[in-house]
C-alpha cells in the first residue's frame, strides 16, 4: 500500500500519529491538561477536540500513513491553542492561523515529508482566504545557557519537542516562513498569504510520497 496524503476528517482520526492523538500542550492550558493527564484521558480529549475544530473550523490538519509509521501536521486560529501563551514569544497576532505542531515518526525523517505536510497546511489556508499563518519554531543550534529570561519554562518546552510535535526554525525557513518575534531558542515564524514562493505540485507530492515508500518499513 503506497503512502497517504489525507485531510483530517472525522472518520480518520485513528490514522494520525500517536503524538498527534494524545499530546494536548497546545489545545489546553496546563492546569486543565494536567487533570486530563492524570486521569490517563489523552487520547479521548484529543479526539473529542479535533472532532469539534473539524466541524467548526473545518480542516485543520493533514496526515501522511504507511503501513504502520504516519506523520501529522495540526493547525487552528490562535483562540483554539491556550498552550502557545505559555511560549516566550508569544502571542500569535490576531490576523493569523497557527500552525501548532507536527508529528512525523523517526523512520519517515529526511524524506521531504515534513515540506509535504507545511505546504499541505498552507495550501489549505491560503485557499480558505486567511492573510497569514505563523508558528513557533525551534532552533537547532543555539546555546540555551544563553536564555536568561524563564530558563525553566523555556528547557521544559525543549524537553518536550517532539512530545508537542515543536517545529525546527529550518522546516520553518524552508517552507517561507520568517522571523516576527525573536528568540534565542524559540522564535515566532510568520508567513504572509498567499506566500511569494512556489508551493509543492502535485506531482513533486506523489514523487516523495513514491520515494518514502520505497524506505518506509517492511520493503
């Protein structure tokens, strides 16, 4: 079976990425997560929120499966992700959509699919009319003991990266996103839309999708 490329919708929801189906930093503020967490409820809540953004914001996601490995991007309007406050250069503005978090399992990296997944999202909103679209971004080479504002705060959000599915600054670039708020360790990236550059076709799609199956597991 070739790989996937598929909007979130209610009846495939099963499909995404584990991470994706229970990590809830973004949707929920931490008091409230963490009364979900400790009732062991992840997966429940996650699937109960993403079922009412579907009928109410409508598409906010996609999703890539293969056999047993998958990878899924999330995005809403900034109200629908209290989790984002809590970042350092916080807030998103209000005339954007936020791209939140993507999940992609380790076996799928370095395939394009993270490219795949980010022009996905932006295709879609760029169609539905919205001026702009951000999200946070990690960087890959900073020297965190040179964060002196909420160190805390801002390691426990690092420790967690691909538990929240956090996106890399360079995904970010490469997808056309630029600096709006700074930050040593986890700017603000932000794209105007439309975006100035080309976006995947078609047919660039089907062939990484064509080359990550001649990797995924069990070929």
């Amino acid at each position: 079976m070739d790989p996937r490329l598929r909007p979130l919708a209610q009846d495939n929801l099963d499909t995404i990425h584990p991470g994706a189906a229970t990590s809830l930093f973004w949707e929920m503020e931490p008091a409230a997560r963490a009364r979900v967490e400790k009732a062991g409820e992840q997966r429940f809540e996650k699937e109960a929120l993403l079922a009412g953004r579907l009928t109410e914001y409508g598409t906010c996601g996609f999703t890539l499966s293969f056999e047993d490995v998958a990878a899924t991007v999330l995005y809403c309007s900034p109200a629908e992700a209290p989790g984002a406050r809590a970042l350092p250069s916080a807030p998103v503005r209000d005339d954007a959509q936020l791209i939140t978090s993507l999940f992609i399992d380790p076996r799928l990296l370095g395939r394009g699919l993270e490219s795949v997944l980010l022009d996905s999202a932006i295709m879609d909103l760029t169609g539905r009319g919205f001026s702009a679209v951000e999200a946070f971004g990690l960087r890959g080479d900073v020297e965190y003991f040179a964060v002196d504002e909420e160190i805390d705060d801002v390691l426990s959000v690092v420790a967690q990266r691909e538990e929240i599915g956090l996106l890399g600054v360079d995904h970010l670039e490469g997808a056309g996103f630029r600096v709006e708020r700074d930050h040593p360790v986890l700017p603000r990236m932000r794209l105007e839309l439309p975006p100035a550059r080309d976006l995947l076709s078609a047919a660039d799609i089907e062939m990484l999708l064509r080359e990550a199956a001649l990797v995924a597991p069990g070929r």
